[in-house]
C-alpha cells in the first residue's frame, strides 16, 4: 500500500510541476504579444498632443510639440540606472506654442553631475505622454528642501510646477545643449520572466520524478 502511495505521489506531484510549467509557457506567449502591442503603440508617428488628454486613452501615446522651457525650477526625482548608478529624472516645465503648459521629464543625470541648465529657446519635444504609477506604502515624502522626490506623482509635480496634468516623457528633442540623457519608455523595461519561471517548474518536475524513482528504488530493496 505504502510503495502504491508513492508511485501516486510521484506521478501526482510530476503533472502538477508540468503543468505549472506549461501554464508559465503560455504565460509567455501572452506577455511577449501585449509588449509587442505596447512597443508598436510607444514606436508609433508622433502626433500633436491633443487638446483634451486623459491616462485611460492616452498613455504612452507617441507626441510631439514646440515651444520652450519656461520656470526656474526643475524637479529631481531619484532613480537609478544600471550602468550608471544613481541619479535623477529631470522633470520640467514646458510651454506649448498654443500657451498651454506641461511637463517634460528630460531625462537622467548622475547624482555625482552638476544639475544640467534648463534648455533656452523654442524647440520641438517627441516622446510619449505617460502617467506613472510609481507610489505605494513604502514610498518616502518628497524632501522639498532638498528638491529631491521619489516618485513621479504626475498631479503633485504639475501643482509643484504649476502645468497640466500632462507629462511627456522626452525621447528626443532639438534641444542640442541638454546634457540630461533621454529615458524614453520601452517594453524592455517591462519584466518578462515567465520563461525563467518555466524553466524553474520543469526543473522541479525533473527533480520530483527523480527522487521519486529513487525513494521507489530503495522502497524495493528494502521490501525485498
């Protein structure tokens, strides 16, 4: 009855590791086509940022629009970067030609880097318009004193730099003398690690059917 039970368990315990597998397996599939759609949505032809926004239809929509810098405060939000280290997200105010003012988050600067000046000048912006969602529990408040935030809070940042709502996250722009460098959104900055996860299911099956197969073995010696 005992050597019955572990034959159960070990060919119980296998399917469920496989299908665990499979299931990531089909997971991936899924995620890889909803970050192609985000990447052919965030690649697509800029257009004029439209009148009247809104997060629900338009984030990560591709825009672009002229006008200058305008303010004399530039918020930094800390971050860090792989090859860098730690740094800011510059976030700025920008006036369209047509008098409306957004945001612009021009990019990163080390930490170690002297606060790059604010562009002069009219020019164009391109990137997409993106409203984050980078706030939760552990979060820690602004140091206002200090012009260091944590999060890109899109309705804080506007009332801090008195603009729309809006915040267009540059991908390039004719602004030569910014030394800030771009952080456009990507897909590839979405995790995707259902294939690991796969791998590590199908793994555990193979160990499971193994030390099955051997507790089945010695079950026997010992029986006999």
């Amino acid at each position: 009855m005992r050597y019955w039970g572990m034959i159960i368990l070990g060919i119980g315990g296998t399917a469920i590791l496989l299908g665990l597998g499979v299931w990531q397996v089909q997971r991936l599939a899924w995620k890889t086509e909803i970050l192609a759609q985000i990447e052919r949505k965030i690649l697509a032809p800029a257009v004029d940022i439209p009148a009247q926004v809104a997060p629900a239809t338009d984030d990560l929509l591709p825009v672009r629009g002229t006008g200058r810098y305008v303010g004399n405060r530039t918020v930094r939000v800390l971050v860090s970067q792989k090859i860098y280290g730690a740094g800011y997200r510059l976030i700025s105010a920008f006036e369209l030609n047509d008098g409306r003012k957004i945001m612009i988050d021009r990019g990163f600067t080390s930490v170690r880097a002297d606060m790059p000046a604010m562009p002069k000048g009219s020019g164009q912006v391109v990137g997409n318009l993106q409203w984050p969602q980078e706030i939760d529990s552990f979060t820690p408040d602004n140091d206002l004193a200090a012009n260091i935030w944590f999060a890109r809070d899109v309705a804080a940042l506007s009332a801090h730099l008195q603009t729309e709502p809006i915040l267009l996250v540059l991908r390039n722009s004719s602004f030569a003398e910014d030394a800030a460098q771009p952080l456009p959104k990507m897909s590839a900055n979405i995790p995707n690690d259902h294939l690991n996860y796969a791998l590590t299911w199908f793994s555990l099956a193979f160990i499971w059917l193994g030390m099955s197969g051997y507790f089945l073995y010695r079950s026997r010696d010992i029986q006999t």
